[in-house]
C-alpha cells in the first residue's frame, strides 16, 4: 500500500526524470531543426572564407595559412586531383568520406555535411568529429582543382555548446514546473473534493459519494470520511424517526386525556362511566411517565457509553428478586414459572442488568395469554453466562423480528391496542443497549403463535 510521502517522492522523481528526458529530446530537436542548419551555414561561411584567402594568396604561403587556420580550432581535410588527401589542425575521428563526395566537390558542389548529418535519438551531432560532418568547397590551386573540408575543431564546439546547455536548462526548469503543476493537482484533487464534501456536510447534506479509488493516506481518509457521512446520513434519519415517534406516542395518550377530561367536565356522565374515564386517563399518565423514564434512561445510556459500574453479584439471587417484584402481574394472569437458577456470579452493572430482567420478564408476561408458561433458565461456562427467556405466548411474524430491538418498534400496533397493551416500543432498545454495553449478544426466536425466546449472553468479567 503506497503511502502519500511514497507516492510524493516518487511522483518528484518522476518529475525529474521525465522532465530531463524531456527537456533533452526537445533541446535535440531545437539542435537539429535550429541550431545545425545554422551551425551548418556559419563553417560554410568560414569555409568559402579559407578558399578566398587560399586563392587570392601567393602559393608560398598557402601551406602555412591552412596550419595556421588549423591552429586557430578548425579540423582541415584537403584532396588534391590524384586523391592525395591532407590533414590540418585536429585529428579526425573517423577519416572515412565517400569518393564520390570528393569528386562532386571537387567539380564545384558546395559538401553540407553538417547540416545533413544523420539525426539519431539523443545524438546532437557537435562533438562528432568524422569527416562527413564537414562542410566542403571545391579549392582552386592554379590549374587543379581541390576538395577543401572544413569543421570546427571540438576546443572551438565548447564555446557554442552554451547555447545548446543553456536550452536544456531551461526547458528541464520550464517543463518540471508544467509536470509539478499536474502532478500536484492530481495529488490535491481528492482533498479538494473533501473539501467540498466537508462544506456540503457542513449545510446539512449528508448524502456525499466520494470516487477516490486510492489506497494512500488520501485514500482511506476518503474511505473514512464516507463513513462519516453515511453515519451522520443514518444517525440525522434516526433522529427525526426519533423525533417522530416520540411526539406520536405522546400525542396519543394526550389525546386520550384531553378527549375523557372534556367529557367529564361536561357533567353528563355516570357515575360508573367517571369511574371508567379516570381510570383510563391514570393509565395513559402512567403511559406517559414510564415512557418518560425509558426516553431518559435511553439518553443516559447514549451519554454514558462505557461508563459502567461494575460489581460481583449472584445472577440467580437478581433474577429471583425480579419475580418476586413483579409478582402481581404473573399471578393474576396464571402463568406458571419454570425457573433453573443456578448460582452464577457475574461481574456487571447490576442496576443496568437489573432493568434487563425486568424488560423481558414484562415482556413475557405481557404477550403469554393466561395459564401460559415462561421458562428462565441461567447457565455458565468458564468464561461466559447464559439466560434465557421462553415464553408460550403469541410470539412475533418472522418479518418483524430483524427490528425489534429499534425504538418505538413495534411488531402488531394494532394487536397491541385490542389487547390493552401500553409500552411505549423502547423496552427492547434499552435491553439491547445494556446487553452491548456489557460486551455481550441478545437473540431471538420466535414463532407466530407459540411464543418467543431470548438468548443473552454475557462475559463473566
């Protein structure tokens, strides 16, 4: 996996590298289509100059004028009618010259070697210093006429390659700007789309789709920022679900109580019938308040988080002394316990688990029709306990059950109504918020009319 210094590094020398490529081969072409035709026209320029001086000079003293010229950073090559050829100056690398130039030279025809010197990939041809990379003028010696071959000599090269180093430079700095330039945007790009994810996430949009397919840093904050933003879309939803439900499930008992207090306040009603309307209004208040006190439990557990105050306590003792609590509303119904309690110790927050308890034992109660059975049964291993809740009640549609555990959810509302049900759906929420903070799982199986099972397990420690 790159990281972002890596991929910085190497995008630098890439940089470098490519832009000295670069640089070189356009320096090459610019010598090419440039810099050698002119370099071309110049030695012929000199050349046709030595022939002037060599043909307007008397004969004594052309021999030491060509060793002077030679002397002075010019390679001469001078053939003579028989193919005598003689050299001035500096040595020629290669002295290896088509007869045939020769001849055509000598038969008047001005020899562009320079100019028309092979081009090969990253060769420029100044330091070359072969005979057909010469310019040639045909020389008159009295009667007989010469092939005068002239170059400049490599000492006298180095005081033109300025020009030529000089362009490199230039476009090595010119072209590592252009690549730093793109190289740098592509690295930027991805922070400037979080940028403006981050602003759009700022105004509440939280719907944000980030395409960076990159595996450096840049590349997993783009991966955890889409995170982010999927959890901010899903926790904004879970808060005007939440929103919603909790103003629903207060305006219904609202209703109810503004609904029988204005009956009553009208005075034609019964006494039997007052009896009735009080009643159901105390119902729907203690409705409101045990919802009161779950939303405010639920909030407490959000705020809290981790913050849990453990001790060591018996599991079956806490159990047993939630059915004796609850006690009332198990027998008016008739059911009949099966309890397997054995002594377990467990290392939690009691006051948390103890609201566990209480949840699914409601629960049970609850939904099991009278002369049902639950069954409790405790149980551990060597680093886990176990409880399980069964009850032979009229159990939950197997669509339903993925969602139990969500606020406000419930599975039948309208079944819930006809059977006088009260709960306010956050019961499960808060059971399975103190079950993970725990560190331990809750599960259920159920079936449509004969009855539901919780599975919870918790870490002894």
């Amino acid at each position: 996996m790159k990281s972002l210094y890596l991929r910085i590094v190497l995008t630098t020398i890439a940089v470098m590298m490519l832009s000295s490529v670069l640089a070189f081969v356009l320096a090459n072409i610019f010598y090419q289509y440039e810099l050698k035709p002119a370099n071309d026209s110049k030695v012929t320029h000199v050349a046709e100059s030595i022939k002037h001086f060599y043909e307007n000079n008397p004969v004594e003293e052309r021999e030491p004028y060509l060793r002077n010229i030679g002397t002075l950073g010019y390679q001469i090559y001078v053939v003579d009618g028989s193919g005598k050829g003689t050299f001035y100056g500096g040595p020629f690398r290669e002295h290896s010259l088509s007869p045939s130039v020769v001849e055509q030279v000598r038969l008047g025809e001005v020899y562009h070697g320079i100019k028309h010197f092979p081009s090969k990939a990253f060769i420029t041809g100044f330091f070359d210093n072969t005979l057909i990379n010469t310019i040639g003028v045909p020389l008159q010696d009295g009667t007989e006429t010469y092939a005068l071959f002239v170059r400049p000599n490599i000492d006298m090269l180095f005081g033109e390659l300025h020009i030529f180093l000089a362009v490199i430079v230039v476009l090595i700095i010119l072209l590592s700007i252009l690549l730093v330039v793109i190289s740098t945007r592509y690295i930027v790009h991805p922070i400037t789309k979080l940028t403006e994810a981050t602003r759009l996430i700022s105004q509440g949009t939280y719907h944000v789709k980030l395409n960076v397919n990159r595996k450096d840093e840049i590349g997993r904050l783009a991966s955890h920022f889409s995170q982010m933003a999927k959890g901010l879309e899903q926790l904004e939803e879970m808060r005007q679900e939440f929103v919603s439900n909790v103003s629903h499930e207060i305006q219904s008992p609202l209703s109810s109580i503004q609904g029988f207090s204005q009956t009553l306040q009208s005075g034609e009603v019964s006494p039997e019938q007052q009896k009735h309307y009080l009643s159901v209004i105390e119902g729907e208040a203690k409705r409101m308040s045990q919802m009161s006190r779950q939303l405010l439990m639920l909030a407490s557990l959000d705020k809290e988080g981790e913050a849990l105050e453990k001790t060591t306590f018996n599991v079956a003792d806490q159990i047993k002394d939630v059915l004796m609590t609850t006690e009332w509303s198990w027998r008016e119904k008739e059911l009949a316990l099966n309890m397997q309690l054995p002594e377990v110790n467990l290392t939690a927050d009691q006051r948390l688990l103890h609201q566990v308890w209480v949840n699914l034992l409601t629960n049970s109660v609850k939904f099991t029709p009278e002369g049902g059975t639950i069954t409790i049964r405790l149980h551990e291993d060597e680093q886990h306990c176990y409880v399980d809740f069964k009850d032979t009640g009229i159990g939950i549609a197997e669509d339903n059950l993925p969602y139990i555990f969500n606020r406000f959810y419930k599975a039948d509302k309208a079944r819930s109504r006809r059977e006088g049900e009260t709960g306010s759906g956050l019961g499960l929420a808060i059971t399975y918020k103190i079950i993970r903070m725990h560190g331990g799982t809750i599960t259920v199986e159920s079936r449509e009319g004969a009855g539901t099972e919780f599975h919870i397990t918790l870490p002894k420690t």
